[in-house]
C-alpha cells in the first residue's frame, strides 16, 4: 500500500517531546509554545504568533479577531475546505463565494471586485494545493475599497509569492500543523499577524477570553491552546524546513517527468509569473476526453492499492449550506468541474523514489486504454485527412 501521506519525523522531534516529558511541562504552559511562535513569525516575517489546536480553529480565532459584525460579507473561493466558510458562518458573517482557476485550483482574482457590495468587510484568500493566489490585486482592492484581508497559508508553509513568504500577506494568516502540511504537529495551528491589538484578541480567544480579573469575561473565546508536545514537535519540524521545501518539489518534478505522456490528465502547473509550485498535493485533473470520472480513477488505484484523495467539493454545494437556504444561487462551474474531474497521489514527506515510480507506473496502467482511444481518434483523423486529399487530388 503506498499511502496518499506519510509524515516525516527524523530531526530533533524525539528529543524536544522527551524534554517536555522529562521537564513535567506538557500543557500550554510550556517553553516550546512561545519558542514556536517566535521561531515561526521570525521565519514568515510576522510580529505576532498565536499557536492553537487546528487550522481550523486558526480560522476561528482569526475571524473573531477582525471584530466583524453579524451580517457582514467577507469574499471568499467556493474551491476551499469546509474550515474557512464555517468560520464565517458560525459567526453570523455571510460568506460570498468566487470561482477558481481551472489550471492553479486558485481563486480566480478578476472575478472579486464585481462581488464587492456596501457590505463587504474583508476578502479571504486561501491557497490551493501548491500554487499561490496572486495576492498583489487583491491587496490593492482592499486598500481600494478598506477591506481586511486574512491569507489561510494552512497549505502554505515555505511557500513564497514574489520572493515574500507566505504567511506574511494581509491582516492576519493562519496555518495548519496536520500530517499532511509542511510541518506538523500531530494536531495544530497557527495565527500570524503583525497589529499588537489584534495579536492581543488572539491570544484572548484562544484562551476563553480570560479577563485581567480572571474569571470575569467581557466575551465568549474558545479553549484552542496547543500543548507544549505539540510546539515541540513544530520547533524541531521548522528546523528542517528548507529540506522539506526541497523534498516536497522533488516529488512534484519527478512526478512532472514520469507522468508527461499520459494524454488524458493535465498536470499541476509547474511555475507562474508570481510562485513556483510546491505541490503540497500532486493534484491530478482529468482532461474532457477521458471517459472515466475521477472517481472511477480513484477506484482503480486503490485496488492497485494507491492511495488517493478527492478535491474539494465546493461550498456553494454542500448540503449543510443549502439547507440553512445558503448559496441556491450561485453558479460557479469551474469549482463543480475540479471536484469531478480532480483528485491527488501520494505526495508525502515519507515517500520514497520507488514508491513514486510505483504510483507512476500504476497510473499509466489504469489510463492507458483512455489514452490509446485518444491516440486512435487522432490516427483516424489523420488518415480521414489523407484520404480526402487524395480523392481531391485525383478529381
Ligand atoms: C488543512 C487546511 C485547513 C484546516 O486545518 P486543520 O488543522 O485540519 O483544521 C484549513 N484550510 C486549508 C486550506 C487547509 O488545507
């Protein structure tokens, strides 16, 4: 079985957890918290860090501390993970959903100002899959129209848009630590900002909004502080972060090299003008002449047991939404496409050589019929050509 994802814990991971151990500090009170927060700001280029339990729960803190009102719009991709528009959503803020790229998965930037209303009180950008938004027109129409800005980098550490890390664009930015990111910490996330005021809310929140006087609270937050164990594990991940940068493109490129003949499946883009990929996932997408639905794919790889997963499926979608009467209008083709025609392989820091030759090999195997009708359509063509030609030239 190769797995979609394999983490990677060969640094300092083991030491740091026995140092917490052997030390008694393993709740939040620890050193490796603010160790964690620093180191991390510090390598983003941010003021502020606020570790917590999940990217989710990031998003959640991140929200809260923009201080929105109920009612509000904040402009968001339907092409995205169920955290950003919930967070939203359970705080009464209305989500406004664009459309995404069907080549970057990223939200297609053009398509922003037009949802802009008097209501519109931040846009929220996230990056999909390996490929950064391209943040510069947005951050000038949030200046344009004094809009906040929050960057969910969750897939995003040492990723760079225009040289700058990501992490560091807009108000406030959030990460993940799940297994499958860059770094992880089992479970855990991160808010980064660079205001002192809104690095206060944050810390606020994830700490159930503590008063000075310290059971008296002036508002509701949350229980989202990460442990000592967890920060542990971060502080001796980011110490190796250059080499996982390396080895995530690595993957992308041999993948990128192996799979090129495939006709039937359109590969990640490599580079654009602003960023180069670091495939967070190989995501995959099906091009219209391929017969078979992603699904279908997946299917056949996991009885050659290969490991998959499904894109997204988008926002204005979801039964949960439509239910509560969300989004029943919105059309936004490109979105429903991607989750019908995508799916990602294993792409883990643990995956070895042979395995992603493996996983190539496999793949060639189950396309490999979709691929010859299309090399025999464009045979047939040709000779069709041909024929033609002949019978004119013989008239
Ligand atoms: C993983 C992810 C999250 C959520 O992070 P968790 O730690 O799993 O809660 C949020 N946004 C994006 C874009 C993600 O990929």
């Amino acid at each position: 079985m190769v797995p979609v994802n394999t983490p990677l814990l060969n640094g300092n991971e083991k030491k740091y957890l026995n140092e917490c151990i052997d030390t008694g500090w393993i709740s939040s009170e620890g050193p490796f918290i603010k160790r964690f927060e620093k180191e991390m700001a510090d390598y983003v280029g941010r003021k502020y860090a606020t570790t917590c339990t999940s990217g989710t729960a990031a998003l959640d803190i991140a929200v809260s501390s923009l201080d929105l009102q109920k009612g509000d719009e904040v402009i968001m991709p339907s092409f995205t993970i169920i955290s950003c528009a919930q967070a939203l959503i359970k705080q009464g803020i209305k989500p406004v959903l664009v459309d995404s790229n069907l080549d970057t998965f990223n939200m297609i930037v053009e398509d922003i100002e037009a949802k802009i209303t008097a209501k519109t009180k931040a846009i929220m950008i996230v990056h999909i899959f390996g490929l950064t938004v391209d943040i510069d027109p947005i951050l000038n129409l949030a200046k344009k129209y004094n809009l906040k800005v929050i960057e969910d980098a969750a897939q995003m550490q040492g990723q760079e848009y225009k040289g700058r890390k990501c992490g560091s664009f807009g108000d406030v930015s959030i990460f993940s630590f799940y297994p499958n990111k860059q770094i992880t910490t089992g479970e855990g996330g991160m808010v980064l900002c660079d205001d002192e005021e809104l690095d206060k809310r944050a810390k606020s929140f994830r700490n159930l909004c503590f008063g000075e006087d310290r059971f008296i609270h002036e508002e509701l937050g949350y229980n989202y502080r990460m442990t000592n164990m967890q920060a542990a594990l971060g502080v001796a991940q980011l110490e190796q972060i250059d080499k996982i940068v390396e080895k995530k493109r690595y993957t992308g490129n041999m993948y990128n090299k192996l799979l090129k003949n495939i006709k039937v499946i359109n590969l990640p883009v490599a580079k654009t003008d602003y960023c180069e990929n670091i495939y967070w996932v190989y995501a995959i997408t099906l091009k219209n002449e391929c017969k078979k639905t992603a699904k279908e794919v997946m299917k056949e790889l996991s009885n050659y047991k290969i490991g998959t997963r499904p894109f997204f499926y988008p926002m204005h979608k979801q039964p949960v939404f439509n239910k509560m009467g969300l989004f029943l209008n919105d059309y936004l083709p490109n979105s429903e496409k991607l989750y019908e025609k995508g799916f990602y392989i294993p792409s883990g820091l643990a995956l070895t050589k042979e395995q992603i030759e493996e996983v190539s090999e496999i793949l060639h195997k189950v396309l490999i019929w979709d691929s010859l009708e299309i090399y025999i359509h464009n045979i047939m063509i040709y000779f069709i050509v041909i024929k033609i030609i002949v019978v004119k030239w013989n008239m």
